[in-house]
C-alpha cells in the first residue's frame, strides 16, 4: 500500500488531496503542524505539504516563515521520506512582465522592503530549502488560485461561487473589486492529480500547477451571467497590470497533466443552479 504524510491536510487543498490519496488507496496520515520533526523511526512514505500562510500572512510574519521555511527544514531534516512536494505559489510571478510567459526557470524579482514580499520571500526560501536538504527528492508545486464549486473556500472564487450559489436568477452580487482584475484559476481536482503525479514521477525541481490561463473578471461575469442568469456589479472600475501568464507546458509534456479551464469545469454546475424567482418588498411574490 502506498504511504503518504500530509502536513497541512486540514486546509482547503490539504483535505481535497487526503480525500483523493484516500479514495485511490494509499494510507494517508495527516500530520498537524505542531508534530515533532525529524521522526526517523518510521517512514513518511510521500510527503505532501500543504502547511502555508495566505491571508494573514502580513499579520502574522513569524508563523509565516515557520509554515513556508521553519517546519519544512525539520521535515527535510528527518530524511524519512520517498519524495516531498512543496506547494508553493505563482504568486511569485506577479512582479514580473505580464507581456511575457513565465515558466519554472524565470527568475523572480523580491524586494526585503515591500510588505508584500514577505509571502514570497519566504516561499522562495522554503522551495531553496526543497533544492539544498534534498535535491532530487523534494519538488515544488507551485499553485494558481485554486477553487472547487463544491467545497467553497476563502478566496475570490471560491467566495464569489458561494454568494451564486445564494443568489436567486434574476439577482445582483456586489463585489468590491474591479471587472479588470485577473487571475489563473485551477481546480482542486485537477491540482491534487498534479500532485500526486509529481511526487511519483516528477523529475525536475519545480513544476506549475496552474490552468495556464488568466481570466479577467468582466470574463468571470459573463460566464455567470450567460450560464446562471446572475450579474456581478463591481464596485470601481480600477485598472491594473495583470498577472503573467504561469506556463503548464512542463507538467503537460513531462506528467501528462491537462487542466480544465473555468468556463468548462463550471459551465455545467452554474447551469444547474436552481431558477428561484426574485422576491420583491414585502416579501411578496
């Protein structure tokens, strides 16, 4: 039987990847992030770790550098392990040209004095950390905003789904946003398989695991609304540089990997949403 520790597995990808280790029949175990590392009296089997710092990462910077860095020295530390995969993130591409694809190997500009690049600089450090203590066996996954219509999370997405989910046909969402913000959405689905694939058969440092594809908001809104009859209303008009777009030609070409892109994962599920008609004041229908 296949063995797999999950650091990180009660979070929001964590527990999409038990689920789907558990399903395909590896034991799993998932390991909290207060564990005592290095254990060296029995295998990890493959290591996923999913443990980071995301929203709060500016308020809370030393637990910060302990879930990117911290830990995953002590875990790397053990040797205990078959393989490790990293998840790190394709946020570290935002400050590069977006005219220009990105890929693995596109080095990633850091400023110590931006508050902003606390979360990447740590990052960075725990996927050097993955090259120095054990290259050849610890890769990095790094994610685009990932979503699963079925499992809301805290992001955009996963919020923005939530609220739709919530909204009669016919109704508005509000959104505090711009229609010119973009990002690249990947299904939890589809990251977990690029996991998995990545522990068993990756062989290169690093790996994007992304749709390969940014999708701006007015596009999110036409799809909701062409497919779920609901309208998005932004609230200002700002402009901004969108992100570059993260290549997936080496999970591709090397893994086999295909992604879903959102239009043809969620088209289905926004289709089916119940037609419930407006209500109007007073309660009456």
């Amino acid at each position: 039987m296949k063995r797999a520790t999950v650091i990180g597995g009660r979070g929001f990808v964590g527990r999409g990847l038990v689920a789907h280790l558990r399903s395909t029949g590896w034991q799993v175990e998932v390991a909290a992030r207060d564990a005592e590392f290095p254990r060296r009296d029995t295998s990890l089997g493959h290591v996923f770790y999913c443990a980071g710092m995301t929203a709060d990462f500016a308020r809370r910077p030393r637990d910060t550098v302990e879930a990117h860095a911290g830990l995953l020295a002590r875990v790397l530390e053990s040797d205990a392990f078959d393989a490790l995969v990293y998840l790190s993130s394709t946020r570290l591409y935002d400050g590069l040209d977006a005219a220009t694809p990105v890929d693995e190997d596109t080095p990633i500009a850091v400023s110590p004095g931006h508050p902003r690049h606390l979360y990447d600089v740590t990052k960075l450090a725990g996927e050097t950390l993955c090259a120095a203590m054990a290259p050849g066996r610890a890769r990095v996954a790094r994610l685009a905003c990932v979503y699963d219509e079925s499992d809301p999370d805290d992001g955009f997405l996963g919020q923005l789904l939530a609220r739709v989910h919530a909204t009669p046909a016919g109704g508005t969402i509000a959104l505090d946003s711009s229609p010119h913000f973009a990002r690249d959405y990947v299904h939890r689905d589809d990251v977990v398989r690029a996991l998995v694939a990545i522990a068993e058969r990756g062989t290169r440092r690093a790996y994007n695991v992304a749709s390969g594809t940014n999708l701006r908001n007015d596009g999110l809104a036409a799809l909701i609304g062409r497919e779920a009859h609901r309208s998005l209303a932004f609230a200002h008009d700002r402009d901004a540089p969108p992100p570059p777009v993260a290549s997936v030609a080496r999970a591709r070409d090397e893994l086999g990997w295909h992604p879903a892109g959102v239009a043809d994962r969620l088209g289905a599920w926004l289709r089916a949403l119940p037609a419930r008609p407006l209500r109007h004041a007073e309660g009456h229908p």
